[in-house]
C-alpha cells in the first residue's frame, strides 16, 4: 500500500526520459500517489521519469518516502524490489542502477495508466435523458418496439399491448395482424385471440362488425396506455441512443488511430536497423558483427577494430541483439542513444510435466525452433579458441552465421509479435515485444491481401537464405485465415498451412510484408 503526502515542487525542464515517452512536461511523484490505480511499481517508474536517467534503488526509495508514500512492509527499498523483480519497463545496468527501458511498449501503457498521458479515445459526455411526448401524441413504430422487443410482456395487459400497436399503426387491424405484429416482437406473452378481445370492458379497443380491432382516440385510458408503454420504451431508447453516439465516436476515432497507424508505419519503415552479435555476449566485447537491415551488408570488427565501432552505429537507429544492451555498455556507449530490441529469450524455463521438471529456454533452442537453423550461434568454447588463437578468418564467418541467424530470430519476432519452441512434445509460441508502433502484423497482412485479393509471397518451413530471401516463396491466393491456419490456393491446389511456419510473406505489388 501506498499514501500520497505533501513533496516538494519538481523541475518541468524536460528530460530524455520524459522526451522518449512523449510527455511535454516532468511528473512529479507525489501527483500521481493519490489515484488509486497507482501502486508501488507505478511510483517507481514515476520517480525515473522524474530523474530522466537512472536510480540506485535506494534513491527510488528515498524519493518516494519524501513524496509520501509508505510501503506496507516498512522497508522501503524491500518493498521496492518485491514490486520490480525484473519487471519491464524498469532494467538493471551493469552499475547496479535502475532504468526506464524507453523502448518496451509497457512503458507507453504505464505512462497511460499512471495518468500522465490522456486516454487516445475519450468518452463522450453522457446523452440527458430525453423528455416524453405528450399524452397527446401518438405512439410511434419504434417506441412500440424498444417497449415490446425480447421483452416478457405477460405482466403487461393484451388490451394495451393491442391499443399500443393500431396507435402507432393508425388504422384499424384484424386481430391476426395486430397478434402477427406483437408475435414478431417478442414470444414471451400471452395469444391474441378474438373470443378473448369480445371481453374486454374498457371502450380503448373495440371489435367491429367487419372483424377489425379499432382503437377509440377519445377513450379516457389512452393516455395512461402511453405513458405505461413509453415508461417501458425509455430506458432502451436512451441505450439506443447512447450505442448511436459511441458508434459515432469510434468512427471519428478509428478514421484518426487510422491515420496514426498510417504514420507510425511510415516512421517506422525509415527506420534504420542493424543486428549486432557480440562475443562475449554481457561483458566487455572482443569481437562485433553488424548486420545493416537496409543496406543487406555485415561487418565484423575484431580487437583494435572496435574502436570504429561507434561511428558505424551512429549511422543506425535501431539496434537488435542478445543482450544489446549490455553490449552497448561494454563498448562505453550510451544504450538510450538507440531504439533497443533484445533477442533473448521473453522466459528463461518452461514447466514441462507434473513433477516440476523444467527446460532450460536457452538462445540456441529457441532461435532453432523458431528458425529452423541448426546450428544458429557458435560453440561458446570454440569461439573462445577462435579469439584466443587469433583466428580472425573463422572467427568472422562464424559470428556472421550468427548474426544471419539473429536476424531471421529477429524477422519472425516481427512479423508473428511471438517466438517458438518446440521441444519433444511441446510447440508453443511465446510473446515478444519486438514490433514498433504501425508494423504490420502476420494477421493484418494476410486479412489484407484476402481483402483486396492480392497474391502474396510466402516462405514456409526454416528461415529464408541470406543471399535470396525470396528463392523458395510460393505464390498464392489467400483464402480464408484463422486463428491457427491459414488456406492458400497455390496454382490449382488448396493448401492449408499453420501460420506459425510462415516465415516470410509479402503481398505482391504491396507494401505490407516481411
């Protein structure tokens, strides 16, 4: 638990932090305490938005007691991290500080939940209660429908029920009509028959001689029938009403996120990328291959040759790799320069039966799974050897195999938004936070071209080659997609492929695709 307290005023001068997020201006700690969807965590991402940069964890601890707040253990920097433990958007540097991960989506939630961000739809001001006709005026079709629809009418008496419909009908009606009109509205009521219409006493409907029910305008009752019938009517005309004006309000809102998607992707298509694969992978690097995604070309740097490094990845805007970010600071670089995407694995074990044996979730099985590579990174022992040894010529081909190998990782991260693993019995896609705002997804682009009726390119089975991405894509109509499949007419043949064996599509003669 958490308690909101008198803090003292916080600098609005911006921050990278805040810049990142897209915030116009510094939160501060103690305004965000009171709302009681904040909880610990929360307070913690705020005290680093606030910082712009990272926290010991007792300086986060420090900061939000003086901004008031009380963890319920009594200990402020225990409570801090049972809230944290490992949780994105916070990551801990090589330093032992605490820091916001400015490129995980959670953070862009977090700054939303925590009120420092409106909402990207806004409810519309709720419709006042619209006022009744006079008992005067007659009763229209959809009153007589909101009032009788689905609804069990066997506490509403048939005299009014039938009154109800020659009102809004205005002209007399046999009783098998007014009975098919009411019949079609709901089927929770009583029969209108005519032996039962003779019985009625009061002079509001009557029978006449040609077997028609009329309706007496000048009866004493019909008002109190309208006032009984729109009291029914009310409450789903304004529901009506209210689903009306939130349609219309979506509309508005999906034809702007529309647009928002459309620039997102365009931003996010000039980005330029690269895949790094450093050895050793958390500690201070020997050797670097760089995989430029634009330009289709590798460098690998080794020993003296890092020094060039940086010049190289100022070119980039984004960086993707296992353990980048690490990497990064064993270079002496600052990581927050880029957009970050780390390709480990989004767990480290998996449960694998009811006596508690777990699988080790390592790089290499879950790229292999995923890509279909074999032998997607080198031997740990064999490379060291290759360093060592000066071996500089094996050394580049087998880092360059591995960052051909991260990136075909990286790719399928993209386009499915999930990784694989397959193991023995098990085949299970796991989440991955990889894609950026507007990047279109598997889904989208196969709904798409089924849309439009575009063919695409599909590359199924292992990863595409280095060289000819496309070489073994099949083209083919889509037909239908599901959850799980996806069926494909490929020349004269229906095919009926699991989505998670996509590795590559692109619809032909369109922009969406990977």
């Amino acid at each position: 638990m958490i308690r909101s307290g008198e803090g003292g005023d916080v600098s609005t001068t911006g921050n990278r932090y805040c810049e990142r997020a897209g915030l116009s201006s510094v939160p501060r700690v103690q305004d965000v305490l009171a709302r009681d969807e904040v909880n610990l965590f929360h307070a913690m991402v705020v005290a680093l938005l606030e910082r712009g940069g990272p926290m010991t964890v007792e300086q986060i601890a420090q900061r939000l007691t003086g901004a008031g707040a009380i963890a319920g253990s009594g200990d402020m920097v225990l409570s801090l991290k049972r809230a944290w433990h490992g949780r994105d958007p916070v990551y801990r540097d090589p330093d032992g500080r605490l820091g916001l991960n400015l490129s995980s989506s959670e953070l862009d939630r977090m700054v939303w939940r925590v009120g420092l961000r409106p909402p990207r739809v806004s409810a519309p001001e709720p419709l006042p209660a619209p006022a009744l006709p006079r008992d005067d005026v007659p009763l229209s079709e959809e009153e007589i429908t909101a009032a009788f629809r689905d609804r069990s009418l066997y506490g509403f008496s048939a005299h009014r029920q039938a009154a109800a419909v020659l009102d809004a009908r205005a002209r007399p009606m046999t009783v098998g009509e007014v009975e098919g009109v009411l019949a079609g509205m709901t089927r929770h009521r009583g029969q209108l028959a005519a032996d039962r219409v003779r019985s009625w006493r009061s002079p509001l409907v009557s029978l006449d001689e040609s077997g028609q029910l009329r309706l007496d305008r000048g009866a004493p009752d019909l008002g109190a029938m309208r006032q009984a019938v729109r009291k029914l009517a009310r409450p789903v005309l304004l529901q009506h009403a209210r689903q009306e004006q939130w349609a219309k309000v979506r509309g508005e809102q999906e034809t702007l996120l529309a647009e928002e998607r459309r620039l997102q992707a365009q931003q996010a298509a000039r980005l330029r990328r690269g895949v790094l694969r450093a050895v050793p992978e958390a500690e201070a690097p020997q050797a670097i291959s760089l995989l430029d995604v634009g330009t289709r070309s590798i460098r690998t740097f080794v020993g003296s040759e890092l020094a060039a490094v940086e010049g190289v990845l100022a070119d980039l805007d984004l960086l993707a790799g296992l353990y980048v970010r690490e990497t990064l600071h064993g270079l002496g670089l600052d990581p927050d320069r880029w957009r970050l995407v780390d390709l480990k694995p989004p767990q480290k074990s998996r449960r694998i039966n009811r006596l508690g044996r777990t699988l080790a979730i390592t790089p290499e099985l879950l790229i292999s799974s995923t890509t279909g590579i074999s032998r997607p990174l080198g031997e740990p022992v064999r490379v060291a050897q290759y360093l060592a040894g000066g071996e500089t010529g094996k050394l580049t081909r087998r880092l360059e195999s591995d960052v051909k190998a991260l990136h075909a990782f990286y790719r399928y991260g993209l386009l499915h938004h999930c990784v694989r693993l397959r193991w023995g019995f098990l085949d299970e896609m796991l989440p991955v936070d990889w894609a950026l705002p507007g990047e279109p997804h598997l889904h989208e682009i196969l709904e798409g071209a089924k849309a439009v009726g575009a063919p695409v390119d599909l590359v199924v089975g292992s990863a595409p080659g280095w060289a000819d991405p496309w070489s073994r894509a099949r083209r083919g109509a889509i037909l239908e997609v599901e959850p799980w499949q996806v069926t494909v007419r490929l020349d004269t043949e229906v095919w009926r492929f699991d989505r998670g064996d996509i590795q590559a599509v692109r619809v032909v003669g369109g922009a969406g695709g990977t």
